[in-house]
C-alpha cells in the first residue's frame, strides 16, 4: 500500500484496524535542511492517527540530527 505519511487522509486509509505502526520513514532526502522539525511533525500525526485507528503500539526509527 503506498501511503503519503503527510496527507491525513492516506494515513487514515493506510492505519485503519492496526495494532500498532512502525514509523520508517525519515526527511532526510528533503534537500532543504530542515528535515528534523518536519519529520516530528510527520511522526506525531503517524502517532495520533494510529492511536485514533486502535493503535496500541508505536515503533519509531531514530533519525540523524545535525548539531
């Protein structure tokens, strides 16, 4: 299933009935160097929405930050 992780209707679709989410997805390749506040953006609609679809459980792939 693809899913765009940005458009709240497509995580709707691709979380309805989960029991938990796995969030692999990083901004990394944005190419504008501000990847890090929109990728805690990306991670905590994942989270909301998959708690709202049943979720119980959220596996979170670390990202790189620049410091």
């Amino acid at each position: 299933m693809r899913c765009d992780v940005a458009q709240p209707a497509d995580l709707n679709r691709a979380l309805a009935g989960i029991d938990a989410a796995f969030f692999l997805v990083h901004g990394m390749g944005s190419g504008d160097g501000s990847y890090t506040g929109a990728e805690q953006h990306t991670a905590r609609a994942v989270r909301e929405e998959a708690g709202a679809c049943g979720g119980t459980r959220m596996v979170l792939l670390g990202g790189v930050e620049r410091g």
